[in-house]
C-alpha cells in the first residue's frame, strides 16, 4: 500500500499562486529597506542550543526544536539515572537548535564579526525561523520574519526612521495602518507613580489584556497580583487619559514628570513625535499607554502596527533593547528594530483583495504551438519577449488550440499568441486579450512594442 503524502502539523506547503503573491509582499519590503541603507544578513537554521537557551524565558526554551546528534547519540548517557525526564535528556543528545526567532542569532552574529562590520549597523533579514508551539489558527511551526534593525546607536532618529520604513511598506502594500507607540521609561514610571515599582511586568501584562478583557478583569488580575486598591485607583485615570497624543504627553508630566526614569521616558516620546509631526507620513500615529510588548526585553520606545480596515491584531511591531548583545560578552550595544509578520500581512491583504493582478513572476504571454513549422516561426519571437523583460512561454507540445487556450486561462497568463499558416505567409501574428476575447493583428516586428502598450491596460 502506497504511502498518504503528509507533512507535519504546524508547517505548510505553498503553491505558485500563492509564493507570486507572498513574494510580492518580500519584494516590497526587501525595497524600502534597501532604500534607507539597510544590508541583507542571513544566519544559518540551525545554533548551538548554548546560543538559544535562557534567551527566551522558560516557555521559550520549552519551544525550541532541538536536533538529535550524529550517529548514536544516547551512547554518552546514562539513562540509569533517577528522575531523567525528557527535558534534561534532550539537552544530552542534542547540541544543536532550529532558530525561535532573528533576534538572537542576531546579536550573536553581531558579536562574533563586531571587528568586520561598520556601526551603526543596519541590517534587514528575511528568514524563517521554527517554534514547537502547538499549531492553531494563524499559528504555525514555522514561518518567516522581516526584520530590520540598527545596532550600535542611541538616537531617536533611527526609531523615526523604522516609522518611516513602516509608513512606505504599507502605503507601497496600499495597507491603511495605525502605529501606537509608547516607551518603556514611561511604564516604569507609571509603576513608581502608583507605588508598585516591583509590580511592573504584572501591571504591563494586565493592562496588555484591556481590549480583550475590558477594565474590570484587568483591575481583577490586578488585585490577584497583589496590587493595592490605592495604586489600582491612581492607575484608572492613565489608563483612560483623554486627548490627543501631545495632551497626553503634558498631562503624564504633571503625574510621573517627578519620577527619574518617567521623566526620561517623555522626553524620548516627546522627540520622537517632533520627528514624526516633521516628516510627511500617510499613517496616523498615536501614544498607546496600553502597550507593553515583551517589556522583560524592550528598554526604550516600543510600537505596534495595526492595520485599519481588517480584523487583525498586530502585523509588525518592535521596540528599543539597550543590551542586545550583552548575552554574548559585549555590553551597552543598544539597537532598536522591527519585524514585519509576513503570514498576517498576507492575510489582511487577501481579506481585502489588495494583491495586484500581474505581478513580476507571472506569465505575460503564451505563444500557441501548431506543429514544427508554427514553432520554428515562434521561437525567435519567444527569445526576443523575454529578452525585453516580459515573462513568456511558448507551449511545449502540438495540441489542439482549446488545450492551450485553457492552459492560459487556468495560468491567468493575460495574452495568447498565434501564428498558424495565415499570420506566417503575412509576417504577422494574431494576439488574443485574454480578459475581453479581443484578438489584434499585428506585424511579427511589432509584437513587443504592442505588448508593452497592452500591458499598460491590463
């Protein structure tokens, strides 16, 4: 009995119509990055498991795809041993790890070749990476990131910037977007303000939940926490604090400008915004004093991508880490970055059918194969399409027109060109407009200039 074709659970196959348009959404952001001076890196899949682990928390390291040693990998240990469970075993016969994320391998990479690489460094990658989470909706064993970031800089121009980069990739996707920023400096002041200095990753991860969860439950997990009613009350009005971004800023001076860390954290939001208001940006921008990305690992300004007209959570996000590469022996390199979730930007743009028709991997035009006299008459014609930029094919069999004319259709390839004994006795061919039926003759030495017009009206 033949074996049923299968992959793992959480992984996925893409076909062509799909990769065209994934790697539309790659191509878009590979060039806006490229245009604000960024270098491509790449890290290999696999690091040693010293390079990984304790990188990521305790739920973190559990998520890591580990990968057997060569030969016979249980010979070095005991497994007499009392109280072997599979977690400590695994970290005995596996030395290597599938990358959870670009961030690490990242810092490693930095670290490793800092006597090789100019800073500021600014680098994007775009590669996948692999997490043993349990496959559900929208998430996957493995998918790729975008990422873009610059190490070896503290100025706020370069957060600027990542909007900037931000603004151009979703303006060039035609994705409306809104980017809520805050600051980790402020959090920790909002902490000290309401007495709770030691309750900051509670509160941040509470407050996180808002939307989802509404005050109540918030103020609830908060009180489980072990927060006070009286830094729970202080808290209630920051949380609701009205006005536009600027009025919000001066109102948090008047309740955590005294704090030494607060203060600092307005003042980099503050500079932030001037660069913003200066720039001329198609997103909108706000201070969110509700976000709190991964705060055990952001020091400085933090951002959320959010896209307007489609019921999705956040497709791009990031933030400032002062001690990226500190893990690896070479403190105080402070970076900032963003990564774009390609799979969640696909989705939005399939929900609101923004994916452009023809792309640049997808075939313009189909030359119709009668018999060896049609083909040889084809074939320069065929050579020369391609050799003016224009993705071209010429079917490879002598079959009857309906099977070839379907072949486009199916291909959505937009134009079909004929040559049978009448357009070669007049040094022509006959091109049908796939979308309308429309069939144009034109002289052979005009093929690609009427191509090109037609492509335009496509």
């Amino acid at each position: 009995m033949a074996q049923k074709p299968s992959i793992p659970k959480g992984m996925r196959d893409f076909d062509p119509q799909t990769m065209v348009k994934r790697n539309f959404i790659f191509d878009t952001i590979k060039s806006v990055f490229k245009r604000f001076g960024y270098l491509p890196i790449e890290t290999p899949a696999m690091e040693n498991l010293s390079t990984l682990l304790g990188k990521y928390g305790e739920e973190g390291d559990k998520l890591l795809f580990k990968v057997l040693n060569s030969g016979d990998f249980l010979s070095g240990v005991d497994q007499h041993v009392e109280g072997l469970n599979a977690q400590k075993m695994a970290l005995q016969i596996s030395e290597k790890g599938l990358r959870y994320d670009l961030t690490v391998p990242f810092a490693r990479f930095v670290v490793q070749y800092r006597n090789d690489i100019v800073f500021p460094f600014k680098r994007y990658q775009i590669q996948p990476v692999w997490r043993a989470d349990r496959p559900q909706k929208g998430r996957y064993r493995e998918f790729y990131q975008c990422d873009v970031d610059v190490v070896g800089s503290d100025s706020l121009l370069n957060e600027a910037e990542l909007v900037q980069i931000v603004d151009d990739v979703f303006k060039l996707l035609n994705i409306n977007v809104i980017v809520k920023i805050n600051n980790r400096k402020i959090l920790s002041g909002i902490a000290e303000y309401i007495g709770a200095v030691d309750k900051l990753i509670d509160i941040t991860v509470a407050i996180d939940k808002l939307d989802k969860i509404g005050i109540e439950l918030v103020n609830k997990e908060l009180t489980d926490k072990g927060l006070s009613e009286n830094s729970i009350a202080l808290l209630q009005p920051i949380l609701f604090m009205s006005g536009n971004s600027r009025e919000k800023i001066e109102s948090l001076k008047s309740l955590i400008g005294n704090t030494e860390c607060g203060l600092k954290g307005i003042e980099e939001i503050s500079v932030l915004f001037n660069y913003l208001d200066s720039f001329k940006l198609n997103l909108d921008f706000e201070l969110d004093l509700t976000l709190a990305r991964g705060l055990n690992y952001y020091t400085g300004a933090i951002f959320e991508v959010k896209a307007k007209d489609a019921s999705m959570g956040s497709i791009c996000g990031g933030g400032r880490y002062d001690d990226l590469t500190g893990i690896f022996g070479m403190p105080d390199v402070s970076g900032v970055g963003i990564s774009f979730g390609a799979d969640r930007i696909y989705d939005v743009m399939t929900e609101l059918s923004l994916f452009p028709e023809g792309t640049s991997e997808t075939t313009v035009a189909l030359f119709v194969n009668f018999g060896e006299t049609e083909e040889a008459y084809c074939l320069p014609f065929v050579q020369q399409l391609r050799n003016a930029g224009l993705n071209t094919e010429i079917f490879p069999d002598h079959e009857k027109m309906k099977k070839q004319i379907k072949y486009a259709d199916q291909k959505k390839i937009p134009f079909v060109i004929i040559a049978g004994e009448n357009e070669i006795a007049q040094n022509q061919f006959t091109v049908k407009q796939m979308n309308s039926g429309e069939q144009i003759a034109v002289d052979k030495n005009e093929l690609v200039i009427l191509i090109r017009k037609l492509m335009k009206l496509v």
